[in-house]
C-alpha cells in the first residue's frame, strides 16, 4: 500500500509540472 501511495505522489508531481510547463509555454 506504500507503494501506491508513492505512485499517487509522483502522478501528483507529474500533473503538477505538466500544467506549469503548459501554463509557462502560454
């Protein structure tokens, strides 16, 4: 169950940088 949480974490973190990168390029 630990693990999964990680994978939610770094999903999370992914997200995150994907929607600033996108956000930054506009």
């Amino acid at each position: 169950l630990q693990s999964f949480r990680i994978c939610i974490i770094i999903c999370c973190k992914r997200f995150t940088f994907t929607s600033i990168s996108t956000f930054a390029h506009i």
